[in-house]
C-alpha cells in the first residue's frame, strides 16, 4: 500500500511538474550577469538574446549585479525560485576560480546550480612586447630558462584567470617569471603596452588590435585549436608546449531544483540561436568569442573538470585563498 501511494505521488509530481514545464515560459525570463554593462559575457548575451526571446516568446530581461569577484550575481541566481524565471550568465570565475581561491561562498557551483548551456569560448593568447626578442614559443621558453625570474608578466590580479594561465604555462614549460599583479585586464594590457611587464596572457577581444597594429607581438593562442579569427596564429601546443590548453568560456545556469524539463527548453532556444551563423559570426567578430552549444551534460561536466584543474593550479602557484 505504500509503495502504490509513494508511486502514486512521484506520478502526480512528474505530471504536475511536466505541465508545468509545457506552459513555460509564459513571462519575462531575467537573466543575471554577475559583471558590469560592457564585459564580454555581457556583450554575448545581449548579440544572442533577441534570437533567444524569439525562439521562447519571452523577452529576456538583463540583469547586471556585478561585485566581490562575481560572486553576488551567482549568489542571487543559487537563492532565486527555481521556476525557469531567473537564470544567470557564468564564466569559469565564479565557478571555477572562486572555488579555489576563497575559503568559504555562499554557494556550492555545483550542487547550487543546473548548468544549462555552454554559449561561448574566448581565446586566449600569449602575447609580448616587441622589445621582449622573441618571435616563438619555443623562443621565449628558451629566453625564459636563461634567466630564471628576470622577466615579469602582468595579469588582472592574483587568481584571476590571466594569472592562473600563466601560472600553468610556468609550471608545463619548466621556466620561471615574475608575476605583476594589477587591479584589473585593462591596466595589466596598458602595463604590457609600455614594455615592462613584457608578457601576458590577453583575450582576443582586448589583444588582436595590438596585435594588428604590432604594438604586441602574438606568439600562440591556448586554446586546443587555432582560432577562427586568427588561424595563422598557431596554438602553444603546437609551438612547442605539447599538451597545452587553457579555454575561457562561459555559459548559462539555473537554480539547482529547476525542473529539467524547463532546463532543456532553455538549452534548445540557446542551442537553436547559436546555431544561426549571423549570430555565430557576430560573436566572432564583434566579441572574438567562439560559438561551442553542446548539452546540459557536456556543460555540467567542464565545470567539474575546470574547479578540479584550478584547484590543482591555485595549489601549485601557492596562492592563498581569501
């Protein structure tokens, strides 16, 4: 008898909850960026939204609720009704730096959230001051070996993901640099600009005009293949770190108990925009971002895979976390 009313139950659940996803959306759905107007994941969401809205018959509301390293945007998406009404746009910061570097969140990224779909990737490149006589990888490591700690790079700050490619460059190549902390990408570039720091790892969006102009000398690009918008550039795997892969990406989350399938609507009008190629082509050249929708799994399954890299990477570079 227990067992009929238990199953009678999760049937009513599982036809209740189906229902309700059936209806949805049938209001505004807000979308929290945990970054200020003009960040690149803000510039994503806002070249793929009207597509999106089109595909749900809802518009999508923005929402920016930047602070404290991303952390209050993500914050306020783990505590939001898990009704499909509240989602959030995340980076590998907050959920997977963060984990690494602070002591205590006031969310879990993994037991907080129902990742969605993965939107975008950002190449990264490895990039130096002309001053710095090299034209390689291969060259620079050699230059790098030759003296120990004598060249600096800068990134955005200490745990920032500049810093962390770095660190893993360091620690895959066998070299030593000089890490230049700044409060931010935009001040660490303008110090890399002026020839000393000499060396960072910059994105496409805030590297390729320096690059065009050869006020920076680009050597490689990390991530796994050469980008779309640069294939002349060859990755730092190919030019002599095998094995080398460092990816910014972000993608869209939910409220852990959001139903799934509401969950997967929200993927499939995500997927179904990416998938346009004048969207695909805007986000390359308007951000240098780089289309990759895949599932919900897929994308669940990264950020496991990222929080265990920048663990290990935070512990390898000594960092202290907050």
């Amino acid at each position: 008898m227990k067992l009929a009313l238990s199953l009678l139950v999760a049937s009513l659940t599982a036809m209740g909850s189906s229902a309700w996803a059936q209806s949805y959306p049938n209001a505004p759905i807000r979308v929290v960026i945990p970054y200020p107007a003009g960040a690149g994941v803000d510039l994503a969401l806002r070249l793929v939204a009207p597509e999106v809205s089109k595909n749900l018959g809802q518009p999508l509301i923005v929402d920016n609720k930047p602070g404290a390293g991303a952390i209050i945007g993500l914050d306020f998406v783990a505590k939001a009704p898990p009704d499909g009404y509240t989602i959030g746009i995340a980076d590998a910061g907050p959920l997977a730096i963060n984990p690494a570097t602070y002591r205590k969140l006031p969310y879990d990224p993994v037991k907080d959230f129902a990742p969605v779909i993965l939107i975008a990737t950002l190449p990264t490149f490895l990039a130096v001051h002309p001053s710095l006589n090299v034209t390689s990888v291969k060259e620079f490591i050699a230059l790098a070996k030759q003296k120990p700690g004598a060249i600096s790079y800068a990134s955005g700050g200490t745990g920032t993901s500049s810093h962390l490619a770095m660190e893993y460059l360091k620690s895959q190549a066998g070299i030593d640099l000089l890490h230049v902390p700044y409060k931010g990408t935009a001040p660490a570039l303008a110090g890399v600009l002026s020839g000393d720091p000499a060396v960072l790892f910059g994105n496409m969006l805030s590297t390729k005009p320096y690059m065009d102009s050869g006020r920076l000398r680009v050597l490689a690009v990390a991530t796994g293949t050469r980008s779309q918008a640069a294939p002349q550039i060859p990755t730092v795997a190919e030019a002599g770190v095998p094995g080398f892969e460092y990816t910014n990406w972000f993608g869209v989350i939910a409220p852990a108990a959001t139903p799934p399938a509401i969950v997967e609507r929200l993927a499939q009008a995500f997927r179904q925009a990416l998938e346009q190629p004048e969207i695909r082509g805007r986000l390359l050249t308007d951000g240098g971002m780089e289309a990759a929708p895949g599932t919900s799994a897929s994308f669940a399954a990264l950020i496991r895979k990222e929080i265990e890299m920048y663990s290990r990477l935070v512990k390898q570079s000594g960092i202290q976390p907050e």
